[in-house]
C-alpha cells in the first residue's frame, strides 16, 4: 500500500520535474510563460501586452465576493511574478536556462536568490555617490588644514609682527573712527584680528599639505583631468629627453629644482613648503649634480651622526641597548 502510494506521488511530481519546475522559484510549479499566454519567442511587448490584459481581469478590485476577491487575488500575484521574470531580460535568461536544465538543483537556487539578495542599486550610481562624498570630504578637509595654518601664523610673532606692518595705517584709521562708531576693547581685539589674519591671507604664500584648496585639486576633478595628466606627464618626459639628453641644453632654474627635489625623494608639495632660503641654499652647492648631492647628502649623515652622539638621550638609549639589548623592556626599566 505504501510502495502504491509513493507510485503515485511521483506520477503527480513526474511533469513538473521533466520541466525543471521547482516550488519557491520563480513561479512554482506553473510556468510563466503559460501564466501570461505566452511562448519563448514572445518578444517584450508581447509579453507586456499580455501582462496588462491578464491584470486587469484578475484585479481583485473587479470582483466580488470573498472567495471571487481570494481567487482573483492569488491569480493576480502570480501574473505580476511572472512579468516581473520575463521582462527583465537576466531573469529571464536564468529562467530558461532552468526550464532546459532540469537536472541542476544548486544552480538553479544558486541564480535565483543571488538576484534576489543582490542590491537593486546600479553600481554606477554608488560609484559616483561615493567620489562625490569623497571630493566633498577631501575639499572641507583642505579648507579646514588652510585655515589651521593661517591661525598658526596669526601667533607666531615674526609673521603676526610683519602683518601688523603692513596693516599698520588701516589699523590707525579704524583707531581715529572710534569716537564715531564707540567700539569696545574686546571690539578693536576682535578687528585687529581680523586684519591681521586678512594680511596673512593676502601676503603669505601657504604651500604643501597646507596650501589654499582649489577646485582642481579635488578626486572629482582629477579623474576627469585625467587623460590630459597622462597626456602632460608623457609629453613632458619626452621633451626632457630631447632637450637635455640628446640634444645636452643647459638646466633652467626649475629644471635644476626639479632634479633636486628627485634627488631628495620629496613629493611637490613637501618640496614647496621648504624655506626660500634653504631651495636658494641647494641651487648654490649645485644639488642638481648626482655627484655634488651624494657629497653633501654624506655630509649631513655625518653631522647628524655627530649630533645624536652629542645627545645625553641619544647616548642613554645606546647604552640601554647596549646593556640589555632590544625587545627586554620592563616597567622597573
């Protein structure tokens, strides 16, 4: 008797898996193309057609009775899933391949809820949401590292005594209209500053990390620079390699600090920070011979060498390392 009835239930099975069909994909048991009255080679507006004529007979707003609305309801679920498969055309492919491949279980499921779980959000889109973010965060960020700077400057007495310098006749005209306009102490305190941080703004040349922000520094607009950057780089080493290896031209003056920032390994705006004095000091020792920077490049080791042996701490580390050796650091130490 229970041999005879699993007999049966596999006859019940049998069409539905000869046709690849799994129950909690896609449609179940039924096809969609049969839901909507359609065949494979239906076209999309085929397909389409055939959708809004099945959902506006099974709407459940056009029937009546519990029952009628129930049944109607259910249908009307199953033709929207259905469109939904097939019109979208990577769906529809996956369902297709299910109908011809009966036999791949796995695959099946595998297709099936990695588009379901998948985000639904073009990945084009979050790649432009998140440059944008990124440009914004990195231009504030600029502006905020700016404005750091011009604030150190305000306290440092040599550039806030040569602002006040410079700003020493607009300072004395806002101290004749005081009887006019009655300012307070805390008042001039405040406007001094003001000129003061105006002047450092107008007269110093803030440069390297901390140089004044601009639209063309930001990722936004480097990468849509960026096929002229390429373009620039590779004109620019041809025609360093033209000039001044083949046809031997004398360096100019960026030229020469172009070879002595590479010598040094210091990016532009590291370069750019260093005091006027100290890029006039390497243009005079001729830093741009390799030969000349090796000379004075041991130099220095040697004269920081000197100095760290100079140094009570220097001294007193190396002779904890030399007792006790590295990595055998305690608290009583």
């Amino acid at each position: 008797m229970q041999a005879q009835g699993l007999h049966l239930v596999l006859l019940a099975l049998l069409p539905t898996l000869a046709l690849g069909l799994l129950e909690g994909l896609y449609c179940g048991k039924e096809d969609c193309y049969d839901v909507l009255g359609v065949n494979r080679e239906s076209s999309k507006s085929e397909i389409g057609k055939a959708y809004r004529q099945l959902a506006r007979r099974y709407h459940p707003d056009l029937h009546r009775g519990a029952e009628a609305k129930a049944a109607a309801e259910t249908q009307f679920k199953l033709v929207a899933t259905a469109y939904e498969i097939l019109r979208d055309e990577e769906s529809r492919t996956d369902y297709d391949y299910m109908l011809d491949n009966p036999d791949a279980y796995y695959a099946h499921y595998y297709r099936y809820y990695r588009r379901r779980v998948a985000p639904k959000v073009d990945v084009r889109v979050v790649i432009v949401v998140v440059l944008t973010i990124v440009s914004v965060i990195q231009y504030y960020s600029g502006w905020q590292r700016y404005d750091s700077a011009i604030k150190y400057f305000a306290t440092v007495p040599k550039y806030r005594n040569q602002a006040l310098d410079i700003a020493r006749d607009e300072i004395q005209e806002r101290i004749q209209k005081k009887g006019k306009n009655k300012m307070s102490k805390n008042d001039q305190r405040e406007e001094l500053e003001r000129i003061i941080r105006r002047v450092i703004e107008e007269k110093m040349d803030v440069k390297g990390g901390y140089a004044k922000p601009t639209l063309w520094d930001v990722l936004w607009v480097q990468l849509i620079i960026c096929p002229y950057t390429i373009l620039s780089f590779i004109v620019w080493h041809a025609q360093w390699f033209w000039r001044y290896t083949v046809m031997k031209q004398p360096y100019g003056r960026e030229q020469k600090l172009h070879l002595i920032r590479r010598h040094l390994g210091m990016g532009q705006h590291q370069f750019e920070a260093q005091e006027d004095k100290l890029i006039e000091e390497y243009l005079h020792l001729e830093l741009w011979e390799r030969d000349n920077f090796v000379a004075w490049k041991a130099e220095q080791d040697e004269e920081m060498k000197k100095k760290l042996a100079e140094n009570p701490r220097y001294k007193a580390y190396r002779r904890y390392m030399k007792n006790h050796g590295p990595g055998r650091i305690t608290f009583e130490d």
